[in-house]
C-alpha cells in the first residue's frame, strides 16, 4: 500500500491543538484526515474542508493504515494523570504507548513518508535547566512520572522508527495559547492565561508560580509551523525537536496584562525550570511569533482588547 503523499492523517484533531494543526495544513493544500474518538461542537466548528473521521485508535487497530495517508501527525494521547481518569499508572503507560506503536506501523503499513510524533516539555523535571536561559534540545529531561514516561518512550520509539523513506520526528510542545480553547475530557486542564482570567473574577489569582518565566507559543503561529515543518520534514536532521523559541514571560507579568492590580497569590514552593527554546535549524525557528500582549488582546483575555 502506498498513501497519497498530500494526504495527512492528524490523530487527536479532536483537541484544541491539534485541531489548528489539521486546519493549517489544510489551509497549505494538503488532504487532511482528522481522526479522534470524538469531535465536540467546537471542534467540528474549528475543522472546515477537513474530513472527519471518529475512531478509537486502541479499539481499532490498523484504522490509521486504513485512510492510506502519505503522512501522519500523531497527537493522540492520555493527557490527564492517571489519577484522574481511575486508572493505574501501568494502565496509562500500556495505553499511550500502544498509540504511539500503532500510529507508527499504520502509517508504516499504509506506505507513509513522514510521521511527527507529539511529545512535550513536560518530559522535563522542575529543576532541569536552572542553570540555562532556554530548555533547548542538548539537554536531557529527567522528568520520572507516567506521562512523561510516555512521552520520551514515544520520542524513542519515533526515532528507531525511522527509515530512508520513512522520515520520523519526535517534536516537544511547550506552552501554547489561542483561538479554540475549551476544557475536554482529553485535557480537561486549561492554559495558564485562560486560568488567570478566569480567577480575576473570583477575586484571586492562584494558578501562578512566583518567579516563574515560561514561553507562550500563539497556537496559530505553531500552526502554521507545523505544516511547514511537515512538508520539509525529509531534509529536516533527525532527532529531537523543540517547536521553537517563543517569546517567554514572567507569570507575575503575564498576571498584570490579565488583570492588572488584581489580588495574587502564586505558589513559591520549589525551583521552575526555564522557558522552552532550541538551538537546531528548522521552520519552526524561523517563526515571527506573535507578541504575547497581542495574543491576550486578540482572545479578550486582557484590559487592551480592542
């Protein structure tokens, strides 16, 4: 089998992320396939001139293989500690990774040329990187609870995966705001600006960390990234990929665009690891990121929305 090489397949076009990821390539003139077990209103308002297809990969295997697709973007994932969806911490490791070995050999299976695997920042501990301005690539992650787990499992499985003509990447995603937003069973947890704005009408901001500074990638940048970052995908170096170096700031500061006077009280336990960044040649290097100030404003979420 042979997949149509501008056909793409997104699993977890469900979700807020990766639903702009199925959008933007669309947008570029790929066919795209967007695949989850469910797609909510908003998600189906999000996806225009995509093809919706409803499936539970670990209830379905070899459906990724079906669709025939040229590439795959896997983002399907257990997001929610195991804690929170009832299940043991061996539950949620056999689960996330059973995704990532069935989006690898269906895309294989189906004659697919390229695969970016979605992993995350989260890979990293707390104290990773003190000592640096940027978590960039040359560092490694030391991060030891299940999803993190997962996610470096999947970067190394991406990577043996690979072929010479089947170009594979493993891609860390940090911070990310925008358009679209919503709480889901999938990632029930909402972006930190999207907490913050939500506690200023209760009258206390918590969700921050005192002396936190952390990167906000504007999702439709990110986006459109991606998309390029897939089409350059077989002259792209193998290895790790951190999705750019988006402009960072400080969670007191990013407070003050919110809700600027309002009553904070942010945790102070513990170090915070540095803003997410890169020191390796790709598309996503070349983003002009939008400011992060524009960003607020263009979602409503602070004091200069037009």
């Amino acid at each position: 089998m042979s997949g149509d090489r501008r056909h793409v397949v997104v699993t977890g076009a469900g979700g807020f992320v990766c639903a702009a990821f199925a959008q933007a390539l669309a947008s570029r003139g790929w066919q795209v396939t967007a695949l989850d077990r469910h797609f909510d209103a908003a998600a189906r308002r999000a996806l225009t001139g995509v093809r919706l297809v409803e499936a539970d990969l670990l209830a379905s295997p070899g459906v990724i293989a079906s669709l025939a697709p040229g590439a795959v973007i896997h983002g399907a994932a257990l997001t929610a500690s195991p804690e929170a969806l009832g299940i043991s911490p061996a539950a949620h490791l056999e689960m996330n990774t059973t995704l990532t070995l069935r989006a690898l050999a269906d895309a294989r299976q189906a004659g697919a040329g390229r695969l970016i695997f979605l992993s995350s920042t989260g890979v990293f501990d707390q104290r990773d990187g003190l000592d640096r301005a940027r978590l960039t690539e040359d560092m490694t992650p030391t991060a030891k609870g299940p999803y993190a787990a997962t996610k470096l499992a999947g970067e190394i499985l991406t990577m043996a995966a690979r072929e010479p003509d089947f170009a594979t990447l493993p891609l860390r995603l940090g911070n990310i705001f925008g358009p679209g937003e919503v709480a889901r069973p999938s990632r029930p947890g909402l972006s930190l600006p999207q907490r913050l704005h939500a506690e200023a009408g209760q009258g206390m901001l918590r969700s921050g960390r005192a002396g936190a500074l952390r990167e906000w990638a504007w999702l439709p940048d990110l986006a459109q990234g991606v998309a390029a970052l897939l089409e350059a995908l077989p002259d792209v170096e193998p290895g790790v990929l951190h999705a750019g170096t988006p402009p960072a700031i400080g969670d007191e500061a990013l407070a003050e665009l919110i809700a600027p006077g309002a009553s904070r009280h942010f945790a102070t336990d513990g170090p915070m690891r540095p803003p997410m960044g890169s020191c390796r040649r790709s598309p996503l290097a070349l983003l002009d990121w939008t400011a992060i100030p524009a960003g607020l404003a263009a979602l409503g979420l602070s004091e200069d929305t037009p």
